[in-house]
C-alpha cells in the first residue's frame, strides 16, 4: 500500500521544524544563496538564548536589505555601508540590548569601511555579521572589493586585473589587529559541519556582548550562485577551490 | 545706556578675555551684552579684536562699523580702528609698541602703559586687567563690585586665587591711565 | 532652578541640550561649532543625567548613530557647520524617510568648498529644501540670538516629535561664537526607557511578545505603497504650514520698506531699520524663526503694504526667493548680502535699501 502524504505528516513523525523566530515570509534570496542559511541560524541562535526582546538587528544595503523581513526582532535598515555607526548609536543608548550588524562585501568593505574599522577600533559591544561572496548581488554582480583575482564580474568581464583594480580586501584579518574586536572568525554555510560551526560561532558572538567583551566579527564565506554563474553545486565546490586559499577558514582571534 | 566697544590688540595679550570679564561684569550689573569676537587662525597669535555692547535695551547687531570706544592695544588695530571711532567717543591704548599715535581731535584719547606697568608688577597676565582699569576710570560703565564679581564669573575656580592680582591690576589702572586729548 | 550666565552660542546649545534631557550627542569637530562637543566632553553628562557623548570618525558616521538612537525613540542629536552637514545629508534623507525626530545644528561658515570659517547663510537652500534625495523637509529653526541657541534646542526636540521628522537649528559662526546673556532652564529627567516604549511605539526597543515586530526601514519596493507614504509626508508639512509658523515683527506697524532676513543678519538688520528710522524712511523688519514652515502667508499679508521688500542675507540670494514666492510679484522683492564670510554692516544695509527703493 502506497504511503499517502496525509499520513506522513503527523506530529509524532516530525524530524525537523521550522525555527520559531522565522516569519512565514517566503525568503527572496536565489536558489543556493548562502543568506537563507545564516538567517536561520541567527533566528535560531537568538531564540535558544532567548533574547528576542533584547535584541536589535541592523540590515545593510545589498541583498539582505530585506532580512528584516524574516526573522521576529526589532530591525533597523542602515544606508549602504552605515551599519556599524547606526549599531554604534543603538548601543551607546540601549547597552543593554544584544545588537549585531549583518552586511555583504561590498557594503561592509567597500563604501562602509571607515564605520567598520572604527566600531570594530572602539569595541563596540556588538556583533558584526559579514557575508563575503566577492561579488555584487543585488545591483547584479559587480566587482566587490573581495572579488578575488582574475575573477570574472560585470565591471571586471575579463576578469580582476590587481593591476587596475586592486587586490582583494581582507576586511577580516584587518579588523583581528584592532585591539577592540574580542573575537574574530572566518566561516561558511556549504555543509553540515560548517554549518554547526558558524552557528556556535554566532552563538559565542551573542554570548560575547553579555560578558561585555568588545566586537565580534564573524566573517561567513559565501557563495552568489547567480552572480557567479554558476549552479550551487558548482558554486560550493568553486568557493572551496578559489575563495577558500584566500580567504581561510578558522578562527583568527579569540580573547 | 548704550556703550558700544571695540578692543584689539595681539593674540595673546588678554583681548578676547578682558572683552569677557568686561561684558560678564554688565551681565552682573543687569545689562544686556554682547561680546563678538574676531575668530579663527587669530586665535592662534596674529591681531585679535572683540565687539563689546553694553546697553539698557536689547542689542540688535553685535557687528559694528562705529565704536564709542577703542581700546587699541597694538600698531594694527591703531591703523584698522581709530577712524571707527564715532565723533566724541573715546580711544584708549597702550603706548608700548605704537609707533604713529592716534591723530583725530574729534574724539577723547586716553593712554594707559598697561604693558609696562605689567612687567612692574611682574606678571604679565595683568596686562589686560591693568587696561580695563584705565577704561573704567574713563568711563564707569559697569560698578567696580560688579568688575569684580563678573571676573569671579568669568574665572574656572581653580584660578580664583588670582582674583586679588587681578583687582590690584584693575586698581593701578585707574591710577596710571593718563589723558592725552579731549574734547 | 533656571541660572544666568553669559555663553557662547555654541556653548549655550550644549547646556541646554543636557537641561532639556538629550540623550545622545555624537559629532566630529569642525570650525566654528567645535565648543558644542567641547563643552559637552567637559560638563561630563553621562555622569549626571546619564546623556551619551561620542565623538564619531566622521559626520557620515555621526548622523547614522543619531540614526540608529532616533530608531530607539531617543532624544539624538549633532552639530556641524557647512562642509560637515553636506556630508550628513544621506543620512538626514533616510531620518526623514525613516519618519525619525533627531536635531542636527548647523552652524553656518561660508561656502561653496571647504571655504572660509567665517559666519554665512549660504546653506539656506540646503536646509529648507531638505538637502539630500527625495521629497522631504527639515523643520528648520533659525536663532539669532545666543538665548535662542539655549531655547530652540527644546522647540526643535518638540516640534520633530511633534512631526517624527528630522529637525535644524540654521544658525552660523555669529550666533555660534558670540557671547550673550542665556537664562538655561533648570534640569529635566531623561524619559526612562518604559516611558520611551510607551510614548513612542514605533521605535526599536526590542520585541515584545505583545505588539509585531517594530522596523525602522526607508526602503520600499512597491511604488504605490511608497507614493502614499509621500502624500503622508507631504501631509505633514502642510499642517506645519498650518500650526508651527513663527517669526518676528519689528517696527512692521507702519513699514513702507521691509526688511526680510533670519539669525545673524536679522540681528544686523534691527540696527538699520533703527538707522532708517533716524533717517526719516519707515523701515520694518519681519524675521522668519521657522525657515521650514515659511511665514509666506504673513509676507503676503505685508507685501499689501509696504511698497518694497529687501532680503537680506548673508549669501548670494536664496531666501530672497521664498519671499519672491510668498508675495508672487504684489510688490518689488530686491536682495542684499555678502558672501564667502564678510558680514554686511547695519550702515551697509541702509544703503542697499536706498539704492534699490529710494534713489533714481
């Protein structure tokens, strides 16, 4: 007798749910996207702590620009690149709400990267979340200021010439050198494993602003299957043989 | 009563805060004031002047081209100010440093050697209070209680020590203020 | 207890910004508003009514804090002077986007560029028209007396909850470094932070499980839903139009000629009326207090009387166009200002208003 769909779904059969913090709000994020991934892990993160009364997210410009929209906080949509000074200013007056920052590439290295390196310089007491998938996604894949060398975008189609363009900005490790950040990672969201690893490392950050530490910067290395053309597969497997050389995962500063 | 003041000298000489105690001591005697300085790379040495504007009424523009008094503390504001005196007003300097004395007959001239009689009392910080003093002697726009009690104000506490210094500054301006022309 | 003493400007809006219970400063120092944060680093509040200070690494960063503490429903505030404030001017676009009440202090020097330090009000147009991208206001307040720096603190705070809409205090580097006597209003409580969750249900002070989630956001995607959100924008600045007009008459009774100017050069200009007084003309002078609400209806109700409008303005003419607008030709609207930092003089304003009414 063939198992109908009715009497599989039944409470005693169920192995897996929904986080609670998540809204009912379809994602609007590509097939394969690394986003979807850590906003759940955030909305789980925040409600297993449970502190989703003190805890306030800042969204960035780029594709997360709407994250607001998915997980059961308070939000705060900064403009492109002012994420970590709207978060300085939500801080300073609420210190005792748990407030972390979520931005792309382009948005936390490039037009934001004064607000970035001087929160990070005066400790603030928050998380900054930092997806880095080398490329422009929402203005449709641009060169970012990560995009890596000889990588191919639509402002560099023959791909980045450090000549001209520079060489790829490793925001992370420049920020594990200023006395104010307390803990700085490199992670990713393309397996199981890495998967539990950045969730105990956003778990660790939250904790962190608790015990009043200073920043914690986790940089999640991500992939843009649409920007980079290339299915997810082909993407997971592209980011493990050319992102991951340059910019390795592990954690670069625990104090 | 409406006196309307320009005082001008060298940064550094005390312009900014005699203009200050001054306009303090108004406020103390219950006056409307103004003070409006000249700002900027001044500040840092170069000439500085002050507006000062004492009245019974409310003050409309705190930047003057016509002064009632100058109290003129260098060759520069001698050259840039004398003329802005208005026709029977008063011009008060010190003579240390000026090479071409004021030369109107319209107005009154007062000098007070501020600058040596600092070095007399070996403090030149006394500079400007020594000036003040001859001013006032002049022209008593402001009572001698309120003087000092708006240079009380005028003073962060921890220099309140200085404030008999000051008063004996103040005194022997009166003293040595001596009347060149008047009209 | 309210206490008398005499202050700079610029000295007189960081008292006051602490007696009104600020709760949030954060600037970066520039030429001539720098004694607004140096007298607020000096005075310590975060240890008396627990008022936070923070220099920030650039204007850019400073209006996005004030950004991030007005979504908390806190009283935010900065000061700048002109090259800093153009810098602001993203940011003021997403408060007002944001519908945010925060007050920014613009103490005026003279432009285009980075320019001179000296005094000027050639950030009019800037100010009054929004300054940045989109269809917005400021509610723009300008003082001209140090008393007023004191006082508009709290009328701006008032009016930009009043509105949730960002407000500026329009001064420059007169108003800024001189010294007047200042009656500050005794100390007030900051609004603790249940009265702030209370009063003010949109801002973001953590989710409750008893209301949705509260966000702080400018963008929209759907242009419908976002033209009717400018309608309610635009519907405010009418009842600001309506209800928070505020200027000054002086000697406007009799007046043939009127003199139209703000802050400094409103200062300036009582001295020449009283000039053109001596000199027989009946001059009177009307002040606009808010640039944003204009008093165009009370320019109109004047150009019925007088026989000619001079504005005076330290800038190349920027209100002289409101004042064009507001009486729509009814009578000759002529303009007088310096520029680049020169201060016109009273004596120089009499003979501008000669030049162009009373001679040939």
């Amino acid at each position: 007798m063939a198992l109908e769909v009715k009497d599989i779904i039944k409470p005693e059969n169920l192995v897996y749910a929904k986080t609670k913090l998540l809204t009912e709000r379809m994602l609007h994020y590509c097939p394969g996207c690394t986003h979807g991934v850590v906003n759940k892990l955030i909305a789980e993160v925040i409600d297993e702590l449970n502190i989703q009364e003190d805890t306030i997210g800042v969204t960035p410009v780029g594709c997360s620009v709407l994250l607001y929209n998915y997980i059961e906080i308070d939000w705060h949509e900064a403009a492109h690149g002012r994420a970590p000074a709207v978060g300085t200013g939500i801080k300073r007056l609420r210190p005792e709400k748990y407030v972390f920052t979520y931005q792309g590439d382009g948005d936390l290295a490039a037009i934001g990267t004064a607000e970035t390196i001087h929160a990070c310089n005066r400790g603030e007491n928050m998380l900054m979340v930092f997806i880095n998938n080398g490329i422009y996604g929402m203005t449709g894949g641009q060169m970012a200021p990560t995009t890596l060398e000889g990588m191919k975008a639509s402002t560099c189609p023959f791909g980045r010439d450090v000549e001209h363009d520079g060489n790829p900005l490793n925001m992370t490790s420049i920020v594990a050198t200023l006395p104010g950040t307390c803990y700085v990672t490199r992670q990713a969201a393309h397996t199981a494993p890495a998967v539990r690893k950045l969730k105990k490392a956003l778990r660790k950050a939250f904790e962190n602003q608790k015990d009043k530490k200073g920043t914690s910067f986790i940089e999640v290395v991500a992939t843009c299957s649409s920007g980079w053309k290339m299915n997810p597969v082909q993407s997971n497997k592209w980011m493990e043989a050319n992102m991951f050389p340059i910019y390795p995962l592990g954690d670069i500063k625990d104090v | 009563m409406n006196e309307e003041i320009i005082i001008a000298g060298f940064g550094g000489q005390g312009v900014l805060s005699m203009g200050k105690i001054l306009a303090y001591s108004g406020v103390m005697q219950g006056m409307e004031v103004s003070w409006m300085p000249s700002y900027g790379p001044e500040m840092r040495g170069g000439t500085a002047n002050v507006t000062v504007i004492l009245s019974d009424s409310r003050i409309s523009s705190p930047i003057l081209r016509k002064y009632d008094t100058a109290i003129i503390l260098n060759q520069q504001s001698m050259d840039k100010f004398e003329q802005t005196v208005k026709p029977g007003g008063l011009l008060v300097y010190d003579g240390n440093g000026i090479t071409r004395h004021p030369e109107r007959d319209d107005i009154n001239i007062y000098r007070v050697d501020a600058a040596e009689e600092a070095s007399k009392m070996q403090s030149a910080k006394t500079f400007n209070m020594i000036v003040l003093g001859g001013y006032l002697k002049i022209n008593p726009v402001v009572t001698m209680e309120n003087v000092m009690n708006g240079l009380k104000k005028s003073l962060p506490d921890r220099h309140h020590h200085l404030l008999p210094l000051n008063e004996a500054a103040i005194k022997r301006g009166t003293e040595i203020v001596q009347e060149i022309a008047t009209v | 207890m309210s206490e008398l003493r005499l202050m700079k400007g610029n000295e007189a809006i960081a008292e006051a910004a602490i007696r009104y219970g600020v709760d949030g400063y954060f600037g970066y120092p520039i030429t001539p508003q720098s004694e607004v944060m140096e007298t607020l680093m000096d005075l310590r509040p975060w240890e008396s009514t627990g008022m936070v200070v923070l220099q920030a690494e650039s204007e850019i960063a400073s209006i996005n804090m004030m950004y991030g503490g007005a979504g908390c429903g806190k009283k935010v505030m900065t000061s700048s002077s002109s090259p800093g404030i153009s810098l602001m001017q993203e940011g003021l676009s997403y408060l007002a986007g944001a519908e945010l009440p925060c007050v920014v202090v613009n103490v005026v020097r003279g432009g285009p560029g980075l320019g001179t330090i000296q005094p000027a009000q050639s950030d009019y147009a800037q100010a009054v028209n929004g300054g940045g991208h989109g269809d917005y206001n400021l509610i723009v307040l300008a003082p001209s007396s140090v008393q007023e720096m004191a006082d508009f603190v709290e009328l701006a705070f008032e009016l930009a909850f009043k509105y949730r809409n960002p407000a500026m205090i329009l001064s420059d580097g007169m108003i800024g470094q001189m010294m007047e006597k200042v009656e500050l209003k005794p100390q007030k409580t900051r609004m603790s932070n249940e009265e702030i969750a209370e009063k003010y249900p949109w801002a973001t002070t953590g989710k409750p499980s008893s209301r949705e989630r509260n966000i702080i956001t400018s963008v929209e995607l759907d242009p419908y839903a976002f033209e009717r959100f400018n309608n309610k924008v635009q519907a405010k600045y009418k009842q600001m139009h309506k209800e928070d007009v505020r200027f000054e008459q002086f000697q406007c009774e009799d007046a043939e000629y009127l003199l139209v100017a703000y802050g400094s050069s409103a200062r300036i200009c009582q001295k020449s009326v009283q000039l053109l007084r001596e000199k027989g003309i009946k001059a009177g002078l009307l002040r606009p207090i808010t640039l944003f609400p204009f008093p165009g209806v009370e320019l109109e109700k004047l150009a019925g009387q007088v026989k000619g409008m001079l504005a005076v303005e330290l800038s190349a003419g920027q209100l002289v166009r409101d004042v064009r607008l507001a009486v729509n030709g009814k009578v000759p609207v002529e303009h007088f200002g310096r520029m680049g930092g020169v201060i016109h003089s009273p004596e120089e304003v009499v003979e501008a208003l000669e030049k162009n009414f009373l001679k040939g």
